[in-house]
C-alpha cells in the first residue's frame, strides 16, 4: 500500500511500488488528463509536476512519489485559470491536443522558475513533442501566458 498526494488529497493506492506513476494516476486513481504515448521519457505527454517540477511519470516508480507533492493537469488550477490554461484557450494551441495537457504541465513548470522566458528559454526548457507540430503556437502562448500572470 502507498499512500501518495495527488492535487493536494491523499490516496492509499494498493499497487507494486515499481508501477508507473502515470498509471497509478490515470488506471488506479482516475484521474486521466495526463497521457501516455512513448513510455520512456521522451515526448512528454505524461508530464505532470512532482515537488512543482515538471517529471515524465511514465518512468516514475510510484513509490518514488511517495510523500511528494504530485499534480496532475486536473489540480494545476481548480477552475482551469492557470495562465497557461487562459494562453492555450486563447490562442486555440491544439490541433488533436494529445500532448497538451503535458505541454500546459511543462509550461506551468517553466513559467515558474523563469516568469518572463525567452524564446531560447522555451526553446532549451520545452522539449515535450507535440503529433501536430503546434510549436509556434505553443511558443506564443507561453509568452502570453507570462503577460496574463504578470497582470494578476
């Protein structure tokens, strides 16, 4: 039995403790804004924050996540007002919008270390892929995204 915080409640969750983080959120959990897609670290889809770092939970033993604090998509904003959640609404970013919900994950995770980032911090920090190629897109809503945070 671990027992992990997840967007800020505590779930005792009877799984092995090399299981997925990923899938102890969506299949154990429920909660299933946060994707698969490699299953080795590499496109970011699965992202979600641990300790408010940004953390491919495809690869995360969950037992690694024990007493950290783990937010997923659903608990990044309670009503879906993250700045990053306002810029990607905004500027219409996804296409088929698979990897998003780990882009968003990634862009929150950036925004908050470097507040107003450049393009080259996006660029060196962003590396989730996106099917559609939306990069573009993405790059500008994470600078609008930094416009809506520095207004609250």
């Amino acid at each position: 039995m671990l027992s992990l915080k997840v967007n800020r409640k505590t779930y005792r969750v009877e799984v092995e403790p090399e299981t997925p983080l990923l899938w102890v959120i969506r299949d154990t959990i429920g909660l299933t804004g946060t994707k698969f897609s490699c299953g080795k670290a590499l496109c970011g889809a699965c992202t979600v924050h641990v300790n408010g770092r940004p953390v491919r939970s495809c690869v995360l033993p969950a037992s690694q996540a024990v007493g950290q604090e783990i937010t997923t998509i659903e608990g990044l904003s309670p009503n879906a007002q993250h700045p990053a959640q306002i810029a990607w609404r905004e500027g219409d970013v996804p296409e088929c919008g698979y990897c998003q919900s780990g882009q968003i994950m990634a862009a929150a995770a950036l925004l908050t270390n470097k507040p107003n980032p450049t393009d080259a911090d996006i660029e060196r920090e962003i590396t989730n892929l996106c099917r559609c190629g939306t990069y573009l897109r993405i790059r500008q809503a994470i600078h609008r995204a930094a416009q809506i945070a520095a207004k609250a």
